[in-house]
C-alpha cells in the first residue's frame, strides 16, 4: 500500500484570542479502512455464533419452524 500523505487542517482555537494556531493530523485512509475491517469482522463473528446457538437450541428443543426460520438466515454466515 502507498504511503499516505499527511494532512494537517489549520484552524484558530476558540479558547484563545490571540493567533495561535493548532494543527490536527488527520488518519490516514489505510487506518480508517483497517480499523473498519476489523469491526465488520468482529460483528461478523459475533452474528454468527449468536445464530450458531440459537439454531443449536432450536434443534434441541425439537422446534422445526423456528430452526427453518433461524437456518434461512444463518446460511448467510456459510457463503
């Protein structure tokens, strides 16, 4: 991946009067993308073994409609 440029956005701070002036650095695109990634696949993970469970449950309980409502929707997870 190309390195980034690093943004700096200028702007005044509103708590002094005077012309101090504060530079913020902006993320860069590859850790705005890494970080999203990483929470799509937590969300992922955690969707899935939440269906894996309640399918599990639904076997157990010997449930056919909800286990055929729950496996429709956990075949998703599967592709």
């Amino acid at each position: 991946m190309k390195k980034q440029k690093i943004n700096y956005r200028l702007r005044r701070s509103p708590v002094f009067r005077k012309r101090e002036i504060v530079a913020k650095r902006e993320l860069s695109f590859g850790i705005k993308l890494a970080s999203r990634l990483f929470l799509d696949e937590m969300c992922y993970e955690f969707n899935k073994k939440k269906y894996d469970e309640l399918v599990n449950k639904a076997i157990e309980s010997n449930d056919r409609e909800r286990f055929n409502e729950l496996s429709e929707t956990y075949r998703s997870f599967n592709r």
